[in-house]
C-alpha cells in the first residue's frame, strides 16, 4: 500500500508515467528528477506520510523501495 501511494506521488510529480515507476526505480538516473523536484517529492511524500525526512536523509532515499523503506520504519513517530 505504501509503494502504490508513493508511486502515484512520484508519477505526478515528476510527470512520469506510473507504469514505468518500479521499486527499483532511482530518483535521478530512472526518472530525471533535479534536486529542486526531489525536494518537492520530499516535501509531498512528509504531507502524505506524515513523517519527517531530515535534509541528511534525504541525500540516502535514491530509489523508490528505499523511500518505501524509509516510510514504514518511521509511520506514526
């Protein structure tokens, strides 16, 4: 459930076809995210999530399984 909620939002907003958004999909070299589009990402995932990804995590969360990962360890801290 957390990877389909995490792959719809990286689909809207990088603009990328949800179908081509694997869990193995990484930010950069996958799916042309820039770093201003990887902080939007952060910013819609914390909103979505409620969770807070510190700035030191975020340089970490390179594809979508980490993000997914990332997500379920720290839900409802």
């Amino acid at each position: 459930m957390v990877l389909e909620k995490v792959i719809d939002i990286i689909a809207e907003e990088l603009s990328v076809d949800p179908s081509e958004i694997t869990e193995d999909s990484n930010l950069v070299e996958d799916l042309d995210a820039d770093s201003l589009a990887v902080v939007d990402l952060v910013m819609s995932i914390e909103d979505a999530f409620n969770v807070e990804i510190p700035d030191t995590e975020v340089e970490n969360l390179k594809t979508v399984g980490e993000i997914v990962q990332f997500i379920e360890e720290h839900q409802g801290q």
